[in-house]
C-alpha cells in the first residue's frame, strides 16, 4: 500500500490520498498568499510517491523544486509547530521543457494534431471563420496533405483562397474574407513567437510519465513565464495537452495512485471567453480522464474563476487567503466559502479573508470518495529549495536529462508545403483534387504502429525519432486521413 501524502496540518496530519488523488483538485488563494509553496509540496509529496508530474512554472521560481532546500529561521519554526520528525531537505527528479526551446527541452505539436476547433479559439475566430478553417483541414485530409508547421497551414490557407470557385460545389462557400482572417490571426501568432510550437518531432506524452532510477516520478516542468506574455497560447497549450492524454491514455479504472497529476496553473486563462462547444468538452475531460489515472490541479486566485461543471469535480481542495475589499469579493469569498462541507466548529467564511500566508483551509477526500470536513491548517514547508535555481544548474539538468537531444533539432519533411510548391514551380494552375488518392502506408509504418515502443529516448536515431513522430501523425488511418487534432475525437471527427 502506498503511504498517504502528508500535504497539511491543524490538530492532525491532513493526508491527501493517492488512490483519490485522480478525483482532482482546486489550490486557490489571492497572490502572495502561498499557492506556488502549496504547489511545490503537493509536487514533491506526488513525486516521492513514484507519481510523475506535470507543472507550468508562470512566475520562474518553480525550479528549485530540482535542488535540496536549505535551512532557515522560517522552516524551522514550521518543522517545530508540526512536529515533523522526519523533514530532510531533498530535490526531485526535473525535465524542463519550453515552447521557445529556451529554458527545456523544446514542445511542438504538428497543426494537424492541435486541429481546427483549437486553431479556431487560437485565432479568436467567429463562428464563419471557424467554419472555413474547418474546410481547409478537410480539404487537406482528403488529399493525403500533411499539415506539420505553420508554412504548412498557410500554404493550404492560400491555396484554398485562390481556388476558393472550385471548392465550393464540394465544400462549399470558402470566403475571402474569412480566409483573410485567418491569415491575420496567424501573422499574429508568429509575432508572439506561437509558431515555435508547430513542428516536429511532436512531443511524445509518453516522455512525461518517467520516473528516476529510485522509482521517483520526474517533475516536468513547463517555462511558462515568457508563454504567459501570450496568455491565449498558454491556455491552448496546455489544453492541448490535456486533451491529447485523455485520447491517448488507456482506461485504469481506479489505480492506487495516478500515472500523471498534471497542475494547470493560472487556471482562469483556460475558462476565459471560452466557447461552449470547447467548455462542454473540457468539462468531459475532466469527469473521464481520472478512469486514465491522470488527477487534474487547477491553481487560481478565486474558485470562482473555475465553472461551476468543472468546480463540482474537484475533490481535494487548498484554499488560501481571499480578500474582500468590495461587495464583490465578499460575494466572492461566500462562494468559496460554500464550496467546502461544513465543520461545525470553523466559520469558514470569516475564516477565508484571516488567514495568514502558508496557512489555508483544506479538505482532502477520504478512502470512499467523500469529503473531508474542512479545516483550518498550515501547510508542510517544502523540503526543496524556494525560489529559482541558476541557468548553469538548468543547463546541466538540460544536459542530463533522459530527453537531452530528442527534441532539439527539427525536422521538415515532405508537407502541405513542400507539396503545394512543387506543384507551382510545375505550372499546375488547378486545385488538388478532393479525389486525388492519398499516400499508402508503407511496411515500416506498419511495423512501428504495431511495436509498442513509447518512442522518443535518449539513444533514439534521428531516423527513428522521425519514424515515430510520424507514425504519431499518421496513427490507424495511414493513406486515408490526417489526424484530426484536439478534441476531434470527442466531436466524433476521425482521430487514431
């Protein structure tokens, strides 16, 4: 049996229970108030526990997480009101990762697999726009055109806006205009530096699941505090992410301790103006992806910055300070307040705006599923290091990590682009044609789909890191259609 996570304390020890610890859960609390701490020691406690993890670090101080902590008057007097006769400074197993390629190792994924519904809230496209965009990935699958990187998507943009007459009895009306719009959308990526993440070779999720030598779940950590700047392709990202290991992962039922718990921080960025058709969605992935064993934290500033579908899924709850300056956030501390299953002892909405920082009211769910009473508790002081590490001790994690030259070079095989070029330097004037037979899966395709290899280690060729980027591109459907990107499956489009 594993050993329960002690996260917290009040007159006994709050465990979080790694068998609920896919039932998922809520940190929140106003700035500065110690949600960063509060998610390092949950981090830690998961990774100790053999659970891999998943982190956005927005702030930049969320790597220290790799290094031993040191001694301070603080911890101290912590360690002493909990009695915590076992604390000893230790660091967690860390991959860094990084759109930019700048601090980790970088992350791509191929347009086709992030597809068009995403692209669309990418973009800020309306409804028409969001259509056309469609038609464009259709029009792509059915003539075997890979839609890999950005050239590629613009390629095929262009393509269809220039034959845009001739697609129409199929597809039907292809705007200008829209087209138009999209190709703006998509300069205004590029100049946020979004296209880093379209490309190959696409992550492996895979990757993320490791665990080091003693059995203790890698810590991945995603530099996001240059990503935040463009905080619609921080919220794309890791919905993204999200999605692809709902659709990926097999079905565990209830295992006794989670494969990933993946933090999603900033958590009102994903819920902000986000269409119904994308929330209803997410608000299924969340209920489903704990039966693939993966637990989902949203860290906020206000619960209420959650919607109420997703909120009643989060079991296991830290809950900060809150102010309440206005009437409108004491309506908003109520709600919070509401939120928890009530101890009789503890006004819990007074108790939200007293708080001091490192304190916070918890309640963790027991062995059958329910609620714990909530309590008012100081949380265990993290037994790594506070604050960020150096760029030499990055750089050196970089170069020992078990990814160090996977995914640092890219690869721009034969696509859309490359396709739609040739075509134009041979004077073809005429649109691809939606009959045009596409490309058959070879042997080795075959063979690769049916290995089992998680692909994607050090010791990898470049050949055979390509081989499985593409296979992951081209998945069941080889020589019919493209993968359809996120949430594509859950829409009852064509997927793996």
């Amino acid at each position: 049996m594993i050993e329960p996570l002690l996260i917290a304390q009040s007159s006994h020890p709050l465990y979080l229970l790694p068998g609920m610890a896919n039932r998922h859960g809520l940190v929140a609390g106003a700035t500065g108030t110690g949600k960063t701490v509060t998610l390092q020691v949950m981090a830690e406690s998961f990774s100790r526990a053999g659970v891999p993890v998943f982190a956005a670090d927005v702030k930049g101080d969320l790597s220290g997480i790799s290094q031993p902590g040191t001694d301070n008057p603080k911890i101290a007097d912590r360690v002493k009101k909990l009695k915590l006769a076992d604390f000893s400074f230790a660091g967690r197993p860390v991959t860094f990762w990084d759109v930019f390629g700048e601090q980790g190792h970088p992350v791509r994924a191929t347009v086709s697999e992030m597809g068009p519904l995403l692209f669309s809230r990418l973009l800020n496209l309306n409804d028409t726009q969001a259509g056309v965009l469609t038609l464009v990935f259709k029009i792509a699958d059915d003539n075997g055109l890979l839609l890999l990187d950005f050239k590629d998507l613009q390629a095929m943009l262009q393509h269809v806006g220039e034959h845009s007459a001739d697609f129409q009895t199929q597809y039907g009306n292809i705007s200008a205009a829209s087209i138009g719009a999209i190709q703006r959308g998509l300069i205004e990526i590029q100049q946020q530096g979004g296209e880093k993440f379209f490309g190959e070779p696409a992550l492996n999720l895979d990757d993320l699941m490791q665990t080091d030598s003693n059995g203790h779940g890698v810590v991945n950590i995603l530099a996001a505090d240059k990503l935040i700047r463009a905080p619609k392709i921080y919220a794309t990202f890791l919905l993204w992410m999200l999605t692809e290991l709902f659709e990926k992962l097999p079905e565990v039922g209830d295992p006794e301790k989670p494969k990933l718990v993946f933090f999603f921080d900033e958590a009102h960025l994903l819920f902000s103006d986000l269409p119904k058709i994308i929330q209803d969605k997410v608000v299924q992935i969340v209920r489903l992806i704990r039966s693939k064993g993966v637990g989902v934290y949203f860290v906020t500033q206000n619960p209420l910055d959650v919607p109420e579908e997703v909120l009643g899924q989060l079991g296991n709850r830290v809950q900060h300070a809150l102010r309440a300056f206005t009437p409108k956030d004491q309506k908003a501390v109520k709600a919070a307040a509401d939120t928890f299953r009530t101890n009789p002892k503890l006004d819990v909405a007074k108790c939200i705006t007293e708080l001091e920082v490192g304190e916070a009211l918890v309640s963790f769910l027991d062995e059958k599923g329910t609620p714990g009473v909530v309590e008012r508790a100081l949380v265990c002081p993290p037994r790594s290091q506070i604050g960020p590490i150096t760029l030499e001790q990055r750089q050196q994690i970089m170069r020992d990590s078990l990814v160090a030259g996977v995914y640092e070079n890219v690869v721009d095989r034969e696509s859309a682009y490359e396709l739609l070029k040739a075509r134009a330097a041979q004077g073809g004037a005429q649109p691809v044609s939606a009959q045009q037979p596409a490309p058959k899966a070879t042997t080795w395709y075959s063979d690769l789909l049916g290995s089992g290899s998680s692909g994607g280690r050090r010791g990898d060729s470049l050949a055979e890191t390509m081989a499985k980027s593409a296979a992951r591109t081209l998945g069941s459907t080889v020589g019919r259609q493209i993968v359809r990107g996120l949430l594509g499956s859950l829409l009852g489009g064509s997927r793996r």
